[in-house]
C-alpha cells in the first residue's frame, strides 16, 4: 500500500504544492518522492545476481553523458538474471537535472522495494523502471495512479475547456518523433479569468498509436477520479499527464524543438558493479546540497502545519482508491473471462454463412453487411461483417462486445459472440426473423398490418429495454442512437434494441456528460446533444419520443412532408395536438378504434420531445404513464427544433459532426 512507504520526501512534496516556487531550479532541487509501485509477480535475493545488475543499471543512469534527450534504455546480465530499465525525464529539463533525479529516485526504489522483480517510481520530474523482462517499446498503463488538489466551481465549463484542451495535447504528444512525445498548452476558462496548464508525455520509444492509446487510458482514468480538479497528475508506466492553475513547466519546452541527439537504440548491455547502498558519492553531495538551501525557520513552520492537514486527506484518498483498484481488477478478470468464451474462429463462421453468399445477406449499414447464418448445432445466427472503410475501429468494436457481453433483457438484442482474426471482425447476435421496425412502419404495404395493438406492444417494449439499459442494469448505458433501423422484431413482433457501438458508459450518479465528438442520426438527436454535445439519459428518451410519434405517423421524421407545410414531424404532431386535430396525425390505416389509447402516446411522445431537458420524462415515469390511463399527464411545450427549421446548428471549430443520413450509424468510443 502507498501510504504505508510514507516519509519525509512524500511530506516534501505537498509542502512544494501549497508555497509558490519563485524558480524552475528550485523545482529541480526539491525533486520529491511522489509515488511508487513494487510488483508482487516474484521475489528476488537482495544480495543475488538480480540485484547486483539492478543496482549496475541504476548506477549507469548519472554515469552516462552521451543522451540529453531525457530518456534512457539499459538492461544487464543474461538468462533469468537479467534486468531491463528505462528511465524518463520531464523535456524541459537539463541533461545534468535528468540524471541527478533519475540517480534519486532510482536508488530510492531500490530501498522502497529491495526484494521484487518489477518497480516503478514517480518522482515529480521522471520515473523509472525496473523489470525482469523487456519493457522497451511496449505500453503498459497499469499500475495507474493519480494525485490531485484544488477544484473548480463550474465542472461542466471546466470540462469542456479540458476536452479541447486535451484532444491537442494527446494529438500533439502522440505525433512527436523518436527523441520526445511530449506536449504542452494551455487554455483560459471563467470567462478569460483563470488559465488551466497541460501537459502530456509519452516515453518515446512508442509508437504514434501506442502513445495515442495510453493516453486515452490515462483521460479515462482522469475522468473517474480527477473530475472537478484543477491539479491532477495521472500516472501509468508508459505515459503520464498533468495539469496545474500555474505553469509548472519552463518555457523552453514551449520555445525549443528538442536537440537532435542521437535517437533511442535497444537496450544496451552493462556489466555488473558494486553500486553503494545510498547511491553513491552523487547522491550524498546532492542531498548535502539541499540541506544547505533549507527555508528560514518560519516558512518550516507554514509547511509542517500545512502538509499534516494534506496528508490526512491524501491518506484518505489513497484508501479509497486502493478499495476501488482491487473491485476493478476482479470485474476486469470476469469481462476478460466472459468476452474469451464468446469468441468464435473465422472458418466457423464462414462456413455457417456459407462463405458469406449473396444469398444469406439480410441487410446493408454504414459499417458493412449484415449476413444470416446457421451453426453446425443448428442454431441460426446474424452475422454482422464490419468493412475495413467502416470507420468502426478496435475500440468500437471492443465496446460493443464487452457491453452486450453483460445485458441480458428480453428487450436488447442478444450477443452470441464475435470474430477477430486479421483484417476480419465479426459481431454474432441471435437471428431476429422480422427484420429491423423501419423496414416494417415505414413501408405502406407491410405498415398497413401492423395493427394499435401490435404497435402500442413494440412502443412499451422498448421503453422497457431503454428503463433496463438506464436504471436496472449493473451498468448505466446512454444508448445515443436510438432510432428504427436499431430495433429489431422477433417472431412474436417483439422489440429488441441492437447497435451498441455508440453506447457511452456513465457513472451510476452522474445525471450528465459531454463529448467534442458528436456521432449519431439527425431526425433522432436531442438538441443539447446536436448542439453542445451534451448527453444523458434524457438524449435516449428524447429518441424514444420521436420513435413513439412515427409508428403513430407511420412516417420518417426526417423525410416527413403534408400537404400544406413543410413543417418537421415534431412540429407537425404538436401543432395538431394544440389544435385537437389529431387525428392529421394519426396513420390513417389504424382507424378510429383506439384513438383514445393513441392521443395519450401522442401526449407521452410529445413530452419526451420538449426542447427542455428538466422536462422531460424518465423512462421509469414513462412506463407507469403507458401502463396507466389513471395518471394524469403534464402540458407539454412546444418541441424542440420547432423554429429551427431549415437551421444548420452552429458547431464551433472545437466539435466534430459526424452524423449518419442515411440509416448508418458512425461509432465513437468514450470508455468510462
């Protein structure tokens, strides 16, 4: 455990963040001890070979003059003695601060953890590692750890500001070349009056998607645990981020390009030498050095009182997080289990599509076709092949198995498994014989026997499944691209939610989030979404609002046209509703003998449109309102795009719109 490693540097170091630092080298010189992990793979003999070529390689670190860019690969000795290390260092740093702070902190890891075959220290300015196999060019994020302080008062502004913030930062850390991945900027939030600074760095022998990858890992991991902080540090072997109210970082690192040093080679060979237990004669003049610059007896007394009131929170925190990192390890193992037992190999498949003939396509979407498929044990299945122009990346693809992997609901789609083998990814689901709800409410032939009845049962079945996917599910799920193409009908014309591959996970009390990327179907978005990227359950319920007022139409909201206007389906409804003519509304070939069951789902569909999000209904209120004509329902607004008509929405440069227009939706990830 973290805190129980604790001392003097740890108190050092929050002292450093609670007194204003009037020097970059005065950073340098108070280089504290922040964090550390020892791995519990394996012990080794303190006075073994292991040892003594570890302790070589940490010697070698203040020893070699030749690398100034900051990051450094060595490994010693041969066969189950070997001992790999790398160590990295903030860009702006010297080539002399590089070493002096990879010398401390790495003989202070070897104290921390004089008996395992894996560690890692972060000091405030490098880290280093040990291992005893090969860490040169592979990303690793766990352990991931992280510190914060501060916190701001508007989050939602805040996280915006971040969002873009942090989508540079990664793209430019993940582009720089052989010598750094580093970046730095900064951006202003409360109305220009307060400026964030960032900074994102990659240990340089990853690749640009390796890089961009551990990254991303390190946003998630910021999210969960630093949200609402205006100083964090995240944490990982690999890759690390920060940020900070203040500059933090020297200026050069803004100004200069990195010196063309000569770039990082395989790790080089050290023969075994006796290393001082403390470090060595550099390590004593150092720390002599720091004893001689100690603050005036009052400023002592500022940083004591203030570092025993950080400390105990931070104690707090570390707990807390511990707790969490062991609950997350043991639901990591069981999806990795579970995700492992569904996956199918290639040639099953295609024999089960028979080599995926014309004859066994059933659809077409935006991300590949879709074929219809029977298994040796005779159970038929729907095969969903992605295309390699799709746009859905590993990610994507990933997110869709581990989501559907864990619903189980009468109202989802069910996941039978998936393919992935070379350029090939396949998604398995159970056949759904009755096709997708567009191709049966928006065709005049088959609408016409699709009777109330068998409507109104496909409008409260999928209210069910979005009331699963929000509130009784172990996870809450944001669907985000809720539309008739995306229901299914089995046999019994029973309606199942498919395509996950948008689904955003959120945390079981958040009400909201946002994203920078949009994706999506217009006709189906909720405008906050459209606009803002603004989402939360609310987005679902909007979708499903405009999905109750087209199996009452039988029309397309997006390609909705009447005699007199060119108002939008929405528009249209209310305006009638207001009216009380809706039987305008109404699909002719239902008749006239349900009406009043109708109007009440014209009123619910209304509802769940309202432009408003406080407005709208929860999918558990609006169940007991479909289930009982005793509640009495609420006056809805007008809907939302009702003067929007023919408006192009406004999305500033920091957004990205990628919404589908022709039945294909476009995945975009966000991992919780």
């Amino acid at each position: 455990m973290i805190m129980s490693n604790s001392r003097l540097p740890l108190l050092f170091f929050y002292a450093i963040l609670l007194v204003p630092l009037v020097s970059h080298s005065l950073v340098l010189q108070r280089d504290p001890y922040v964090l550390h992990n020892c791995s519990t793979s394996g012990n080794v003999s303190s006075n073994g070979t292991f040892r003594a070529n570890l302790n070589t390689l940490i010697s070698a670190f203040s020893s070699n003059t030749q690398i100034d860019y900051g990051f450094y690969n060595f490994s010693a000795g041969e066969g189950t003695d070997k001992v790999y290390a790398t160590g990295l260092c903030r860009a702006d740093l010297t080539s002399t601060d590089c070493r002096i702070c990879l010398n401390n902190s790495g003989h202070e890891l070897l104290q921390l953890c004089p008996n395992e075959k894996e560690g890692i220290m972060w000091y405030m300015n490098c880290t280093v590692r040990y291992s005893n196999n090969s860490i040169f060019g592979v990303m690793e994020t766990t352990p991931i750890k992280a510190l914060v302080s501060g916190s701001v008062p508007n989050v939602t502004e805040f996280d915006e500001v971040l969002d873009t913030l942090f989508y540079k930062l990664r793209l430019e850390a993940s582009a720089g070349g052989i010598f750094r991945k580093v970046a730095v900027g900064n951006a202003p939030y409360q109305h220009n009056t307060d400026t964030i600074y960032g900074l994102m760095q990659c240990s340089p022998d990853l690749s640009e998607m390796a890089c961009s990858n551990c990254l991303v890992t390190a946003l998630d991991y910021f999210q969960s645990y630093c949200r609402g902080r205006d100083g964090a540090r995240v944490l990982a072997p690999s890759c690390n981020l920060r940020i900070q109210p203040d500059q933090f970082y020297d200026s050069i690192l803004v100004e200069s390009p990195p010196s063309l040093s000569p770039p990082p080679v395989p790790a080089k060979s050290l023969s075994p030498s006796p290393v001082p237990a403390k470090g060595g004669k550099a390590r004593n003049d150092y720390l002599d050095s720091e004893r001689n610059k100690s603050n005036s007896s009052k400023n002592t007394i500022i940083i004591i009182v203030s570092v025993v009131v950080f400390v105990v929170l931070i104690i707090c925190i570390c707990l807390c997080l511990r707790v969490k990192k062991q609950r997350k390890k043991v639901e990591t193992a069981d999806e990795i289990s579970n995700t492992e037992s569904l996956q199918f190999n290639f040639p099953t498949i295609r024999v089960a599509t028979d080599n995926f003939s014309d004859a066994n396509k059933v659809g077409t979407g935006g991300f590949g076709a879709v074929y219809k498929g029977r298994l040796s044990d005779g159970q038929e299945i729907a095969v969903k092949r992605l295309s390699m122009g799709s746009g859905q990346g590993d990610l994507e693809f990933k997110n869709e198995i581990l989501l559907m992997a864990k619903l189980h609901h009468r109202n989802l789609v069910k996941l039978r498994g998936f393919c992935l083998e070379g350029n090939e990814r396949l998604l398995i689901y159970e056949f759904v014989s009755n096709g997708s709800l567009d191709q049966v409410i928006f065709d005049p032939t088959k609408r016409a026997d699709l009777d109330w009845q068998m409507r109104y049962k496909i409008i409260v079945g999928i209210a069910r499944g979005l009331l699963y996917l929000h509130e009784d599910s172990r996870l809450r799920i944001i669907h985000r691209d809720l539309k008739a193409s995306n229901i299914l009908l089995d046999d019994e014309m029973n309606p199942k939610i498919a395509d996950f591959g948008l689904a955003r996970l959120v945390l079981l009390d958040q009400t909201h989030s946002s994203t920078n990327r949009i994706v999506g179907t217009y006709g189906y978005m909720a405008p906050e979404y459209a606009y803002y990227g603004h989402f939360s359950v609310k987005s679902d319920v909007f979708s499903f609002g405009v999905l109750v007022l087209e199996m009452i139409c039988g029309q397309k909201n997006g390609y909705f046209r009447n005699n007199k206007n060119e108002d939008d389906l929405l528009s249209y409804a209310w305006k009638n509703w207001r009216n009380m003519t809706t039987s305008n509304i109404i699909d002719p070939t239902l008749g006239v003998g349900s009406k009043p069951e109708i109007i009440r789902c014209i009123h619910i569909g209304l509802l769940c449109v309202q432009e408003n999000v406080a407005d709208r209904p929860t999918m558990s209120s609006i169940i007991l309102m479909l289930n009982g004509n005793s509640i009495t329902l609420s006056v809805p607004s007008q809907p939302a795009f009702l003067t929007h008509n023919n408006v192009e929405p406004d999305i500033s440069s920091n957004q990205s719109i990628l919404a589908s227009i022709n039945e294909a939706s476009i995945t975009a990830l966000y991992p919780r």
